[in-house]
C-alpha cells in the first residue's frame, strides 16, 4: 500500500508547484525544451506531433506524383512522433533531460526501375533516439516570456533501425525511427 501512495505522490506532485509552463502550435519542435532552469525542479513533458505530408509542390506550385522523375515518386508520409521528456534544474540557469519518442509513420513512394512503377508501402511503429541534453540560459526576462537558451547534447542510438516493408524491403534511413548512431546536438 506505501508504494501505490508514493507512486500516486509521485504523479500528483507537479500538479502542486507554483510555476505552469505551457507551449503553443500543432507540433514542437524537438529542440525546444521548453525549461524552467529552476534549481532543484524536475519537469516532465508529454507530447504528441502530427504531421501529415500528402501534398505534392514544385517550389510553390501544387504538382502530381512522378512530376520530376526520380528513382523513387514519393506519395505520402504520417509521421506521429510521442515523447516523453525528464528535466531537472541544476542551478537556475542550468538544466539537464532526458527524452525518448515513440515513433508511428507510415510511407508510401512509387520505386521507379527500368519502366515499371512499383507501390511500396511502410507501416511501423517503434522506439525512436533518445535524446540527453543541457540546456543553459544566457538570457531569460523577469516574466519568463522570453529567453536565449544554448543546448548541446547527443542523440543517442536506442531506435529500431531494421523496419521492413511487406515484400521484406527495408526503410529508407530517413524514415527509420532510429538512425543507428550517436550524434552531438
């Protein structure tokens, strides 16, 4: 029973801090952290990115599928990318997180090859790359409405890179939800 309390103190305790923090938009931006760089202050962030690219342009003119020919037509892509997100306040200029995503896309692209024009589809769902980063504030007014923020850290290696289509034909690196290496931010 003292663990179900701790653990129900634990998911009700940031609901009783003083500071609220909230971002706008249909989508963040993976980069913004959106801190409070108060010392001793876990944050935790939950949030969700829709993005649905099935619109076909040349520059700012609406075009078709296969307009530029290319080895691969791309038709469509859904990305919906869930991340949770740990922070702590080191000092009150200075905090440390920890995200990790969870990755749905689905693709679809005609793979062009001698004349002849293939579907391939992609469909998955899966752990993306953690993220482990600092952010420091180098400015940040006293309303907390604006701030200068430097981030540096390293996107590390823990998303599925070995998705598959149904004809065993693997994804492009670019829509993986992991890229298999760890990268500085």
């Amino acid at each position: 029973m003292r663990r179900i309390n701790i653990f129900i103190f634990l998911l009700i305790f940031p609901l009783l801090n003083s500071y609220t923090f909230a971002s706008c938009g249909s989508a963040s931006c993976p980069l913004h952290s959106n801190n409070p760089f108060l010392m001793g202050l876990f944050s935790l962030r939950l949030s969700h990115e829709y993005i649905y690219q099935d619109r076909i342009f040349m520059g700012s003119s609406r075009a078709f599928v296969g307009a530029v020919p290319e080895e691969h037509d791309e038709v469509s892509t859904l990305n919906q990318i869930t991340s949770f997100a740990l922070g702590y306040g080191l000092t009150d200029f200075l905090s440390l997180n920890f995200a990790v995503p969870f990755i749905h896309r689905e693709h679809s692209q005609f793979h062009n090859e001698d004349e002849e024009r293939e579907l391939e589809n992609w469909n998955f769902t899966g752990l993306g790359d953690a993220v482990l980063s600092a952010n420091i504030s180098l400015f940040n007014d006293d309303e907390n409405t604006s701030s200068f923020d430097l981030l540096a850290g390293v996107k590390l290696p823990t998303g599925i890179t070995n998705f598959k289509n149904p004809d065993e034909e693997p994804a492009e690196v670019t829509i993986q939800p992991g890229t298999g290496s760890a990268d500085f931010l």
